[in-house]
C-alpha cells in the first residue's frame, strides 16, 4: 500500500491506473529478483496484464526502471522542498533535508532499496539525460531556497555540488545499513545526531577552507 501510496501522487487519475499497477508489480519483482534477472514476462505476470501493454507505457525494462527512479526522486525532493518551507536558516535547513531524507525512507523502504540498487543502471541507461534533467531542476530548487536565507554567508565557500554530499552522505549511509538489516535502531532517532554531524561537516569545511587563504 505504501508503494502505491507513492505512484498514486506522481501518476494521477483513473488513466494512469494501468501504469501504477505495472510500476508497482515491477518495484515488488525488482527487490525480490534483482533488477539485471528480472524479466518483461515476470513483470507481466506480476502485473496480469500483456507484454503489448507494458511496452505502450513503457517501451522497455529500462524505460520501467526510470519511471519508478525518477517517481522515487520526484517524490522525495517534494517532500525536502516542503520541509524547508516551513524553516529559516542554514541550520534549520539542514535539520530539515535530513529530517526529510529519514522521514522518506522509513515511510517508503522499498523505493529507498530500488533508489539504491537501481542508481547505476539508470545512470548508464539511454535514460541518463532525462535524470539528469531532473537532477538539475531538484538542485536549483535548492538554490533558489538558499538564495532565499539571511545567512547564506555561512555557505560561501562551499560548492553546491559538494554541499549536499555533505550534508546527506553520514544520513544515506546509516539508512542503507537500516535498510540492509545491519543495524536496528531506526534512522528517526539518530536524526538530530546526524543534523548536528552535518552541520560540523560543513563548519569544518568553511574552516579549512579559510586557513587556505590565510
């Protein structure tokens, strides 16, 4: 239910109903059997429905792998972008993204998975340039909300493609050992331990960064 909770906000309406229901058949077949073996006819199976079908919405396997990567980016960058309307400032901002980012994973473990294993094959797919594309748009939006804040300073030495690697990279670590099964503990209740992580990141950066001038 989750999972179509998802593709029910991205794929709207009674047409699309065909679509999420592929989508959904495919995310569940993918996870159990692993993107590389799983199989059109698997899908279709899953799916109850006809290869003919599958290919009108999607051409391929590939083309229902980037709808389901790009829906899980769309989605989760909705929901970042939502988080940081409701706060000012960069560390609020922060706490926020990684609030958001945890908020996500634990209420959609399975596309958090197939981001995960997905990630390379949407990359060198004909694809690519479509998440790219995508890719840009999350990070202007970003930009624009940065632009925004009083003390944006407190960001100046730090490129923007550096910037959320910083801020998110300890946050995806812990969450793909949750998702994994290597730990327990749910990322929720080390979120402000890692906003704070964070947060120092890009402190520590700033710093080391000025001491190169000087």
């Amino acid at each position: 239910m989750q999972n179509m909770e998802l593709l029910e906000k991205i794929f709207k309406g009674r047409r699309a109903l065909l679509k999420r229901q592929i989508l959904e058949c495919a995310l569940i077949e993918f996870l159990r059997t692993g993107i590389a073996a799983t199989t059109i006819e698997m899908i279709r199976d899953q799916a109850d429905t006809s290869i003919g079908a599958i290919y009108h919405h999607f051409k391929n396997k590939e083309g229902i792998i980037a709808a389901l990567y790009i829906a899980a980016l769309t989605d989760q960058s909705k929901q970042r972008l939502q988080a940081l309307s409701q706060v000012q400032g960069i560390e609020q901002g922060i706490q926020a993204v990684i609030q958001s980012y945890i908020d996500w994973v634990v209420a959609y473990p399975d596309f958090a998975r197939f981001l995960y294993a997905a990630h390379h094959t949407v990359q060198s797919s004909d694809f690519k340039k479509e998440l790219q594309q995508s890719n840009q748009q999350r990070n202007q939006e970003l930009k624009q909300w940065l632009a925004q804040q009083a003390d944006i300073g407190q960001l100046q030495a730090v490129p923007l493609e550096l910037l959320m690697s910083l801020i998110i990279g300890p946050t995806e670590s812990y969450c793909r050992s949750w998702l994994s099964g290597r730990v327990q503990t749910s990322p929720k209740y080390y979120a402000a331990a890692l906003a704070k992580s964070a947060w120092q990141s890009i402190q520590h950066f700033q710093e080391s960064e000025a001491a190169k001038i000087d």
